[in-house]
C-alpha cells in the first residue's frame, strides 16, 4: 500500500479533480480525502475515519455501498463478456433485459430507452433528439430550450448551458445562444415579491408564457426540468407548479423533459419524481439510481410519440447518426439489473418514503426553530436546511461569509457527509435509499451539533 504522503503528492501533482479549487488543491491547502472503502450507508478513509455518507456520493449510491449483488453480477459480466458494441441492433442479454427492466418502471406512454454513460450525455442527447425530432417533422425554426435558474443538468457544453449555475457558465463562454433560462420554483427565496404560494405558480406560470410569447412559441423546442430541484438547492415544486408549467408546454407544443437523473428509481418514495407530482414528459433523463453508481450508465427516456417521429427519421435518412462507443456497456448494464433488482428485494422506493418522510420531520423539529434557520424542506430522501441571516425579514448571508460550506464542515466534524450546495447558504442530504431510522437521527444530531457549532 502507498504510503499518505506518497499519495497526496502523486494526487497534487497529476491529478485535475472536478468541481474543485485547483490552486488550494496543488498548493495542499484544500481538505482531501483518500476514500477506502464502503459498507451500507457508510464510507471509510485511508485514515481509519468511518462516516456516514449523507449524500450517497453524489445522490447516487442509492442501494448503499459493498452489495455483494451487484460486484458479482458486474464480475460473472466482465469474465464472460467485457464488452461488445450496441450499434446497428447489437445488444447482450444484460443490456437488453435492462431496457425492459427500466420500461416497466417508467410511465406507461414512454416506449424505449437509450442508454448513454452519465447524465451529461444523456441530456446532450435528448436535446440533439429534441431538434432531430422537429427537423422531421418540418419545424427547423423550433430549437430554443428552456430551462430554470438554478436546474442542474450537467456540464457539457450544451447541458453546462441547460444548467442555471453562473459558476457552470463563468469563464466558459455559456450558456449558449439556444438556451433560455425562466424563473426558478423557490418560493422561499422570492420574499421580494411579497405574494402567496399559489400566486408565486401563477408568477411562474406567466413569465414562462411571457418569455415564450417574446421569442415566439414556434422557436421553442422544450422546456427541461428536475421533478425537484436537486444541485439547486434541494427545492420542492410549490403545490400545483407542474400543472401550471405543462399546460402551458401543452397549449404551445413544447416537449417537456424531465431530468430525473436524482429523482429516479425511488428517491421521492415513488419509482419516478414524474410519477410523484403527475407530469407527463415527452423525455425522461435517467442515470445516478439506475446502477446506483456501481458502474457509469445513464438513459434517455423517449415517449411514443417521439419514438414515433424517429422511426420516421430513420425510415427517410437511414441509422440515426448519434452513439457512444459504450452506449449499453455491458457491465453497466449488468449492474443495474442487478441494483434495480435489489431495489425491488429490498423494498428501497417505500424505504425511502417513509424514512426519508421520518427524516425530514425529525429535522424540522430539531433544528426549524433555530434563529438562523430559514427553511427546512425536502420529500423522501432529499432533505435542506436553508440559513438566513435574519429570520423575520428573510434576509439572506452575503455568500462572502460561506455559511454553508462552513455548517457542512462542522457536520463532518460530527461524522456526517452533507453537502453545501453550490447556490445558497444551503445543507443539504440526499442519503442512500436504505437509511435506516437510526442513521438517519445520527444525520439530525449531527446537524444539530453542527448549527450549535457555527452560530
Ligand atoms: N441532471 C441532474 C438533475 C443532475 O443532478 C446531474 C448530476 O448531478 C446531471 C444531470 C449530470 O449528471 P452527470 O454528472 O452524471 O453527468
């Protein structure tokens, strides 16, 4: 075994890591950590420290870590076939029985899936099907997407772009020219509007309309957007947003996709977020659940009736030019038969309901009363505490200050992972889907202590 600091200098002077600061990383300013392994809900680092994982990695270890299910059905694949291509109708038994395990959990008007690596590629995807799809149908005109402040839906170029996140576009000359951003569905972030809930809808509703009148409803190709804002912030539509959006989607003949890379496969106690607040997309972006991160692999989820506008596409132009070398690779493919499965034996889409339901009451009433807690909010396994700097007037903290990296500092320190989401003072946890009620009180204590902590 390498030594640490053999590690740590290999690590400052090779390794470029994402979403981190490079200088304090090469300098060894920043906090690394050298992750050994994992069991259940919990991680371990070269240190010997165990700690619960409150964000299941990346909102994806959904079944929690070390499943032997899954490591044997990624091992029997790789001795028995690595890999083979799924170009021209190629497929392997895993890849194929995936696609009609991913189906029979979708909404009963999606009728096939793509499968790419990541959620990135996925979205690249559907947006790259969005414009094929209208380009049939003889409307090259209708091209712009539309997606929120504060939507998380990757960072390519196009889906850095989707993305509401000024720190994804800075520096990097995005959004690009197609892509439109409209309001974000934070009520609580909104006291400057001084209206209710059910008018804050119909504020959305109305600038969404209003953008699309001033752009003209004919260049609008889709409208994208996460059933719950994750990265955003961990935001909860407000009662009757998603009515409100897709009638006025239906009434101009905007697609609706729904970017379910972290609501998919049970994390809002329901198999899919679409499911849960009644939305009826035309595309349905899958990955993160699908193999609980025990391999990359994502999807595109097409409804009939854009299935049925490709069939044509095809039947005019031949093979459709888009594909990955690893589109349905095997071991994937294996893994999520395998996690889907254990997702079923195990009960985790009902777990994560009424655990994640213990969770986020536990929560309010630990730390809602707090002076410097603004919000405490979340559905199934998805739970924020949002700080503010003064509670009665709403005001939030100059993000100078780092509140929120500071709060999920102190939560470590208690032997908790929860996350400073990057816009806001905002923690936030998204924990595996098979948190038991005990760990998640562990999350609230540590929570608890942390606030006692920084304030
Ligand atoms: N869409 C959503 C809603 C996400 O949360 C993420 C990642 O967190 C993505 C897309 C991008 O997925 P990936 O990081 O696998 O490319």
């Amino acid at each position: 075994m390498l030594r640490n600091d053999q590690l740590d200098q290999w690590d400052r002077e090779n390794f470029f890591h994402p979403s981190t600061h490079m200088g304090q990383h090469e300098r060894g300013e920043s906090a690394n950590r050298v992750i050994t392994g994992g069991s259940g809900v919990y991680i371990e680092d070269r240190n010997g420290n165990r700690l619960l994982d409150g964000f299941a990695g990346l909102y994806c270890v959904n079944v929690g870590y070390g499943r032997q299910e899954i490591a044997d059905a990624i091992a029997a694949q790789a001795k028995e076939l690595s890999y083979y291509h799924a170009y021209v109708g190629h497929g392997t038994e895993a890849s194929i029985t995936l696609a009609k395990m991913v189906m029979d959990r979708m909404p009963e008007h999606m009728s096939k899936v793509y499968f790419g690596l990541g959620g990135s590629d996925a979205n690249e995807t559907n947006i790259k099907l969005v414009w094929y799809y209208n380009n049939i149908l003889g409307r090259p005109e209708k091209k712009k997407i539309i997606s929120r402040w504060r939507g998380y839906h990757g960072s390519g170029l196009m889906t850095g772009s989707l993305t509401g996140l000024t720190p994804f576009h800075n520096k990097f000359d995005l959004p690009l020219s197609q892509v439109l951003h409209t309001e974000t569905p934070s009520y609580f972030r909104r006291p400057d509007l001084d209206m209710s809930e059910a008018d804050f809808v119909t504020h959305c509703a109305d600038k969404l309309e209003e953008m699309i009148a001033a752009e003209g409803a004919d260049t609008i190709a889709a409208f994208i957007g996460e059933p719950m804002l994750g990265t955003g912030g961990i935001v909860p539509p407000p009662a009757g947003y998603w009515n409100a959006i897709q009638a006025v989607l239906d009434k101009h003949d905007i697609l609706l996709i729904a970017d379910e890379v972290v609501t998919g496969f049970g994390r809002l106690g329901t198999m899919t977020g679409s499911a849960h607040y009644g939305l009826k997309p035309d595309i349905i972006t899958i990955a993160k659940g699908l193999t609980s991160a025990y391999a990359p692999l994502s999807g595109s989820v097409i409804s009939d009736k854009v299935w049925q506008v490709m069939v044509k596409g095809s039947d005019e132009m031949g093979p459709i030019g888009h594909g990955w070398t690893y589109s349905a690779h095997p071991i994937g493919a294996a893994a999520g038969v395998a996690n889907l499965k254990l997702v079923d034996d195990l009960g985790l889409v009902e777990n994560a309901g009424t655990v994640g339901a213990y969770l986020n009451e536990k929560m309010k009433d630990a730390v809602a009363d707090h002076p410097q807690v603004g919000d405490v909010r979340g559905e199934g396994m998805l739970c924020a505490v949002e700080f503010v700097d003064d509670k009665a007037s709403r005001k939030f903290y100059d993000p100078s200050r780092k509140i929120g990296p500071a709060v999920s500092a102190a939560v470590l320190k208690q032997g908790v992972i929860g996350r400073a989401m990057p816009q806001g003072d905002i923690l936030g946890f998204a924990p595996p889907l098979c948190l038991t009620r005990e760990e998640a009180d562990k999350i609230v204590d540590a929570t608890r202590a942390a606030i006692t902590e920084v304030f």
